[in-house]
C-alpha cells in the first residue's frame, strides 16, 4: 500500500521557552480532509508550518509524499511547495501587488504560460471562490473575508495536490464563513485535494472534515470522524466541543 | 525542573550580547551566501530591481542634494576659519574637494541613505514577515531571497555610488558658493585650488566606498526586516537595529577601506 500523502510522526518542536509539540503523529490519507481542532496557543498552526517546512521539528519526521520535509534542501524544499497550496490567517497576500497580480504571481514565477493565459487562470480561480471585478484593486481596499477569498485564489493557482488551511474561517461572517465551508469541501469532492485545515470554529470543523483530530498539551488528544468526535465522552473534547469555561481545560 | 523552564544559553546575562552578535554575524554571512547564489536568478527581475533603484536612488535625491549642499557649505566655513592668517585662500577649493570626494560625499551619503533606505527596507520586510507574507512567498515555492532580497541589494549598491556623485558635486558647489559669496575668496581662485592636487583616484575610491555602503544598508535593512517578530514592536525594533547596525558597520568599513585603499592599494 502507498504512503499516505502527509505523515507527521513524533514531532516535537520548542518555541523559545515554550515546548509547543511533543510528539504529534498524524497522517492524513489521499483525497482526505483533516482538520485540526484545539485551542488557541496550541501549536495548530506550527504543526501546519511543519507541512510545508517552514517551520522544521527538533524531532520526528514530517513527510510528504514519500519525501521526508526537514532534509530536503532549499531548492528542493521549493520545488516540493509548487505542489502544495497554504491558505494563511490573515490571507497574506502582497499589500504591494493588486489582488490580480497576487493571484497570477505562482503562475508567473512558476510556468511559462503566456501573460493571456495567466490572465485566465487569475479570472477562473477569483470566480471559484466568488470575487470578480478586483483584479486591479489592492489588499488594503478589501474586506477581511474578500481578502481571504483572494488568498484562497492565490492558494489554488498552480492546482496543489495538498492544500493547508490556517483558521480558514475565522473572522469572517457567517455566509462568507459558508460559503468557504463549501469550496473546501468542493474542492476536495470534485479534485480530490488531500487537505489539513487548523480552526476553532466547530461548525467549519463538522463542515469539511473527513476526520477531526484535537491538539491538546502538544499531542493528538483524540482522532475520528466528525460523528464520532461529537459523540465522544471524552472530557477535554467535550469540553471544547461545547465551548464551556468549565471542564479539565483551564482558561489560559 | 520543568522541560519548559529550560532557559536558553543565548538569554542568560553575560551571554547574550556575545552570542547574539555572533548569531547576526553568522546569519548575515548565509543571508549574503544566499544572496550571491541567487544572483543570477534575482537579477532576471529586472522590473524588481528598476522599482527598487527607482525608490532607492531617485527617491533618496532631494535628501541627499540638501544634505550635499550643507557639508560642502561648512566644510567652507570651517577651513577657511582654520586657515585664517596661516593657509594661503588658494588651497580652500583644494581642502573642501579632497575632503568631499574621499569622505565626506560617500560616508554622510551613506549615513543618512542608511537611515531613509535601511529604516524603509527594514519596516517593509520586517511588516511583510509579520503578516505572514514572507511565508507565503515561502509557502508558494518564491525564494524570498531572490524575490526581496537582491533586487534590493543590487538597486542599492548600484545607486549609492550615483547618489555619492551628485554628493560630490553638489558639496564642491556649496563650498563654492559660500567661498565665493560670503568669504572673499573669487571664483579663478577656488576652482585653481580645486584642480591643484587633484587625483580621479580620490575619487574612484570614494566610490568603491560607496558601493560597500549600498550593500551594508540593504543588507542590513533586508536582515533584521526579515527576522523580526513580535507585531508592530517587532517591526519597530528590527528598523532601529537595521539602522544603528548600518550606521557602525559604514563606518567601521570606512576606516578598513580607507587603511586598505591609501595605505596598500594607491600608497
């Protein structure tokens, strides 16, 4: 049987004073949506760096597609991304670039498409995810739930095999949020994306997971599918599951 | 003891400034090894690298021309104030323009270049690193080093030896128009000081100088812009830095070429 296509194994990691991961095994099959739950300040996003190498461990290994992450070498490393879309929190997009060019950026620096043909796939993926007519407008004139989207587009250019999600949801409002919701679970169904999405919001969670696994004191606490992590008894998940202030997680 | 306790070496008294300093020099010395690696590919964007030679250079001209203009007016004043009853007048135009072409025009270019381009480069990539755009460039298989970093470091090692002799030029007719105007010194006698003792080498090596100096500021401005952390504290301490680092770093080169250039190289 192949490897899945994310493994993540014993991954330790200390930020400065703190021992964010300590010992986190995960691996997510091909064409499955993952998503990781737990509460802010947990290393849900360090784990996602990991994914992508932007962040190496202390140990474990992280591998992505057979290749084992942490040893490759720059060029390597960056070949490995072209395959792989990150969705970040804030969007990250370029505040010096218009959103068209923000989208067409990846295609640019990575095919040699011609600029028609750039132009394109900029209007196909902005009408994916719902914007159209901001391609010369840029970052600091859109809404935060418009940027997100754009940075979504951006994501999707150069059609990854894996896609990351960084709190795709969070601070948007509640249609925008859905309609997110919609096209990460679409574009999983109908391209068969392999994908990890970190987020607090337990609707987006049941939404577009296959499977929800919780970060908790730095290692997968509990893993299973949606039915089953909302049928749990565990404490912790329950607790976080229903957001109460009262339970075995103590306010931080 | 709690594994979490565990203080780092690098944060303990004693320590820290030596380890630091080591660790920036170190990660500056890969971050330039990255740079010259990248080079070939970096100097493709020509579009980048125009932009940056654009905000660099043509836009670091009205602070340097006003800047230019008052050295070379001191530097007037105060040789013909020292020359009073003991230097004959003639050797004015020499003194303000040996003084301007080797140090002056390239080192205040540079320190005050070094505080607009080094603080700008280091707010907008230390910004852009904060907000996660640095990783997403990452994240999407760019090098950021390629994409941010050289075009940079090539704008402003190619603009800060143009700006130095607009410098130059600019500081010789300041000195000029205060000897001439307000010193009774004529203009024959000036320019005649200006061409006695006059070698271009003084002035190629002002601008061997100056081309150290556009990569000392953007290198330190892309260095601690792109490792600062924290929000908009981060960004704000990574400019300081970039800035004071700059600021020493011109001028302790300044000292080491000028001993290299006119005790070995032109002695």
């Amino acid at each position: 049987m192949p490897e899945p296509p994310i493994v993540i194994e014993s991954v330790f990691k200390r930020l400065g004073t703190k021992q964010v991961l300590r010992g986190v095994d995960l691996s997510v099959a091909p064409g499955e949506s993952v998503v990781i739950i737990g509460r802010s300040g947990t290393g849900k996003s360090v784990l996602l760096k990991h994914v992508v190498g932007l962040i190496l461990p202390d140990a474990g290994t992280v591998r992505v597609d057979g290749v084992d992450v942490p040893t490759l070498g720059v060029a390597d490393l960056l070949e490995l991304r072209k395959q792989m879309g990150m969705l970040f929190q804030g969007g990250a997009l370029f505040d010096s670039l218009t959103i068209g060019e923000n989208v067409g950026l990846p295609l640019r620096e990575h095919t040699d498409i011609d600029e028609s043909q750039v132009e394109l796939v900029v209007h196909e993926k902005l009408h994916l995810v719902g914007l159209e007519g901001v391609d010369d407008m840029r970052p600091s004139s859109l809404s935060g739930g418009m940027k997100k989207r754009a940075a979504l587009a951006r994501a999707l250019a150069l059609n990854p095999k894996i896609m990351l999600y960084d709190e795709p949801t969070t601070g948007l409002d509640p249609i925008t949020a859905d309609l997110i919701n919609r096209l990460i679970r679409r574009l999983q169904e109908r391209l068969g994306i392999t994908s990890i999405a970190v987020t607090h919001d337990m609707r987006s969670a049941y939404h577009i997971a296959d499977r929800i696994a919780m970060l908790h004191e730095g290692r997968i606490h509990a893993v299973g599918t949606p039915a089953e992590i909302q049928a749990t008894a565990d404490p912790a998940v329950r607790q976080f599951i229903e957001g109460s202030a009262e339970g075995p997680l103590l306010p931080t | 003891m709690n594994e979490t306790d565990i203080e780092p070496l690098a944060d303990r008294g004693p320590f820290r400034f030596i380890l630091n300093g080591l660790r920036d020099t170190g990660e500056v010395i890969f971050l330039l090894g990255d740079v010259i690696r990248e080079l070939p590919r970096g100097l493709g964007k020509v579009p980048l690298v125009v932009q940056q030679m654009v905000a660099i250079g043509i836009g670091s001209m009205p602070l340097t021309v006003i800047v230019a203009l008052f050295t070379g007016a001191v530097a007037a004043v105060q040789a013909s104030y020292q020359f009073r009853d003991y230097v004959p007048m003639i050797y004015l135009g020499t003194v303000i323009g040996k003084s301007v072409v080797i140090e002056l025009g390239p080192v205040l270019t540079a320190l005050v270049v070094g505080g607009r381009v080094g603080a700008s480069i280091a707010a907008e990539l230390g910004t852009m690193r904060v907000t996660e755009q640095v990783d997403a460039m990452e994240a999407m298989g760019i090098s950021p080093t390629r994409y941010l970093v050289v075009p940079r470091v090539v704008a402003a090692t190619l603009m800060l030896p143009v700006l130095t002799i607009f410098a130059d030029v600019v500081a010789i007719f300041g000195g000029y128009l205060v000897a001439v105007l307000t010193l009774d010194v004529s203009s024959h006698t000036f320019t005649s000081g200006l061409r006695l003792y006059f070698h271009l080498r003084d002035v190629f090596s002002g601008l061997i100088k100056s081309v150290f100096f556009g990569a000392i500021i953007s290198m330190m401005g892309c260095y601690y812009g792109l490792r600062s952390e924290g929000g908009a504290e981060g960004v704000g301490v990574a400019t300081t830095h970039a800035v004071v680092a700059s600021c020493l770093l011109i001028l302790i080169v300044d000292f080491l070429l000028a001993s290299f250039l006119f005790r070995v190289l032109f002695a």
